[in-house]
C-alpha cells in the first residue's frame, strides 16, 4: 500500500495562477485532511472531509477550496495564488473513529512569487 | 491560535541521554495524540493517548496526560542519532471532532 500521496511534490507559481493538489489515500479512510505547515507555527488546517461529497472549513480556509467527488481524492485549490499561501501542504487521512491516528502524505512545496 | 503548545522549543542531548518534552492544551480534549517529523518528510503517528488515561508506553516511548493541568508529556529513553526529528502534539476535542489542533513543536537533535 502507498499510505498517502500528495502530487506535486513542489511546485513555483505566479501570483494570481491557480493549481491544484492532489491527494490520494488506498486505505479507504473516510477522514480526510489538509493542512498547511508555516516555520515555528506547526500545523493549520485549512478544511477537512468526513467523507465522500462533504467538506469542511478548518482554520484557515481563506484563499483555498476543496472537493472531494471520490472517497480516496482529496484535491485543494488555489484560485488566485498569493505569496501568503506560500507554505508546505500536508494531506492527511484517518479511518472512522474518535481514537484514531492520522496518516501523512510528505507533502507538496509550494512557492508563490 | 494553537491548542497545543510544545516544550521546549528546542532540545539538544546526546545518545544514550532521555529526552523529555511537554504539551500543554487549553480546553477538554477527547485524545491527544504525538507525532514525529524528520526533515522533509510528512508527520508519523507515535502514540495517541485517551482522555481518561494518564499513562502509555511504546518502545522506547512512555506518554504522559494530565488533563486537571491540561498537560502531556513525551518521554524518549535511551535516545539514538535516528530520534532526530521534530516532535508535535496534537489533541482532537470533543466539541469540534474533525478539527486536530496541532502546537509547533520540539525540535529534538541527538548527537553521537
């Protein structure tokens, strides 16, 4: 099994393209995750999924849309990229449950000029 | 503003030395749970402790909850040059389920 997996792994973009990533998990988890990691901050959410065609707004979901059409794609947009969403972006997934732990893509370096 | 709050910041000891490292939380939590990172890579889950528990072990790892101080604590015995990594808490709350928080985390360098 790959666990988790975030395409791209990095990418450069201009201020005001748009882009999306991608994240794939084959455990079939219904929980779903993106978060975004800024130095010396840890890690924000941005929205989650509990579950296929639902979504939800997390800390920071300012600047970012999310869809989940499929259970195991979690895809995060960017409409108008802005060099304050410059960051490391982390999928994560977990299966139904209050106790359970969450699995970690290794993340897409994004950089906006 | 982050739930969990990690200390120190930064940790420095050398193999064979334990390494010690608190979290502290602001409102009831259903569990909370550690993560490691080493550099460039994604978070790996350690250990997930409930609330009504106040103690687990694994390996080399022995987690600690004190929810009337709203505190944790991440013990690593016997440290080797692989434990290098960042360190993070997180808890998960009951009013909010979906929404981990995480805090920023302890840098922790082992040196042989």
């Amino acid at each position: 099994n790959a666990g988790v997996t975030q395409t791209p792994k990095f990418r450069v973009l201009k201020t005001g393209q748009s882009m999306t990533l991608l994240c794939a998990q084959d455990m079939n988890h219904e929980y779903m995750y993106w978060y975004r990691q800024d130095p010396g901050m840890g890690l924000r959410l941005i929205h989650y999924s509990v579950g296929e065609g639902t979504t939800a707004k997390g800390e920071v979901p300012d600047g970012y849309n999310v869809s989940r059409l499929k259970k195991q794609n979690f895809l995060l947009g960017l409409e108008s990229a802005a060099p304050s969403q410059t960051s490391v972006y982390f999928c994560a997934s977990h299966r139904l449950g209050m106790n359970q732990p969450q699995h970690f893509g290794d993340g897409t370096r994004l950089s906006i000029l | 503003s982050q739930q969990g709050e990690e200390d120190p910041q930064a940790l420095s000891i050398q193999e064979g030395e334990n390494a010690t490292m608190n979290c502290s939380y602001k409102t009831s939590i259903n569990n909370l749970q550690w993560y490691r990172q080493n550099s460039g890579r994604g978070l790996v889950h350690l250990i997930l402790i409930r609330s009504n528990e106040r103690e687990k072990h694994s390996g080399r790892l022995r987690v600690t909850l004190d929810t009337s101080k709203k505190s944790s604590s991440l013990l690593i015995t016997a440290s080797r040059a692989a434990d290098t990594a960042s360190y993070f808490c997180a808890t998960a709350q009951y009013d909010s389920w979906g929404k981990f928080q995480f805090g920023a985390g302890t840098q922790v360098v082992v040196t042989p």
